[in-house]
C-alpha cells in the first residue's frame, strides 16, 4: 500500500507540473545555456602577439608501442586576432622553427649513433630526411579557419596545418586561461591559452617506423596586446 500511494503522489505531482503555468524564461536562465555561455572577455578587441617568454609547444609520440616519446620546440611564434564580441570571428597563426626542436637526450648520442652523421638526437631530429627535414623545409605553420565554442572556456578551433609540404586540417581543442587588464611589466592587456590536439605523421609523407604515427601536440601560453607604435610628433 505505501509504494501504491507513492506512486499516486508521483503522478499527482507530475500531473500538477504539466498543468501550471509556463515559468518565466526572463526571470532566470536555464541551466545548459549558463554552462556553455562563453565568459565574457573584457579584453579589446585586436592583435595579441605571443610572449616567449611565457609559452612552451611540445609533442609527443608512442615509442616502442610501451611509452611516450616528448620533446619541445624552442623557437615558435603565434598571435591571435580577437574578437571578444563575437569569438567564432577570432583567428589564430602559428609558426615553428623546425631545426629548434630540442630532444633532451641525456644519453652519449655519438657513441650509440656513430654512423648517423648527426652530432646530437636534437639534430639527427631536425635535419633527418625521415623526421622534420628542416633543410628542405624550414618552417611548420598552423593557421586557424574556423573557431567554435565547445563551452564557457574552450572551443575546437579548425585549421591548415603545414608540414613537410604538405597542407592538411587539424583541430585543436583549445581552452581560455584567464586574462589581465594589464600586464605587470607591458602595461597592455594579456590573455592566457592552452591548446592541444592529434594527427597522424603519414598524413603529412613521413615514415613511420618504430615510433608511433599518431603525433600529440600541446601548447600553453600567454599573449599581449599588440600596441600600434605612436605616431611621431610633427616637426617644429
């Protein structure tokens, strides 16, 4: 008899539900549209030039199908063209010096690769024909094509991405650290992000031996208002 009587309590109460009035979608947003509202930049709009100083761009690779193989670039550019008023408008570029790749082998490189003619596992990397060929092609790029807000802080931001001459899209899942109205050093207006995506080294014509050929790619970092250089005084 209790659970016949809760079950006439639910329905009585679902029954009540349906025939109140609507509720009023002025007085309160609903929940999904709060969690997927982007937060509202205060930021002005323009070009944001990446701080070095501030900024790290790895990827990683299976190694031996039992681990992970990181390594870094250390010579990379990236701005963004911002609009905070609508994001989806906002655009991003990167570059990358591919001989700036930095292994961190700690091993004794010449004496296990005596024969490779590469004086370190950083430039046996860089320059070898199978890997980044940075000779033959010295920069990587990554432009942005489509920006979409995948919630309050991050998109899936759509690009070309250019390596070892061949030109595929790539997506990259990217999230917005924060901001500062001011820069304690700059003075200028900084914003914060992350991004991290995958693609395939095939793709893109290099071989894949007993390294894996789906690559990781992550970058944090932070960027400044680019400030147009003030316009010189008239002469006297």
């Amino acid at each position: 008899m209790k659970i016949k009587a809760a079950i006439l309590a639910v329905s009585a109460a679902a029954l009540l539900a349906a025939c109140s009035p609507a509720a009023d979608k002025s007085a309160a947003p609903a929940a999904d549209a709060v969690s997927t509202a982007p937060v509202e930049l205060k930021a002005p709009a323009g070009v944001y030039v990446m701080d070095p100083t501030h900024a790290s761009l790895q990827w990683s690779i299976g190694h031996n199908t039992i681990s992970n193989y990181t390594a870094r670039f250390n010579k990379f550019d990236a701005k963004i063209t911002l609009d905070p008023a609508n994001l989806a408008n906002s655009a991003v570029e990167v570059s990358i010096d591919p001989a700036s790749v930095d292994a961190n082998y700690p091993g004794d490189y010449t004496g296990t690769h005596a024969g490779s003619g590469f004086k370190s596992w950083s430039e046996d990397i860089a320059k070898n024909k199978n890997f980044l060929n940075a000779g033959a092609f010295p920069q990587i790029t990554f432009k942005s094509t489509k920006v979409e807000l995948t919630g309050p802080r991050t998109a899936k931001v759509t690009g070309d991405l250019t390596f070892l001459g061949v030109t595929k899209p790539v997506t990259l899942d990217a999230t917005f650290g924060g901001e500062i109205e001011k820069h304690p050093f700059m003075q200028v207006p900084t914003l914060g992000f992350a991004a991290e995506g995958k693609f395939k080294r095939s793709d893109f014509g290099m071989p894949v031996g007993p390294v894996g050929d789906e690559t990781t790619i992550r970058f944090d970092g932070e960027f400044l208002q680019q400030v147009a250089p003030a316009a010189a005084a008239p002469a006297a």
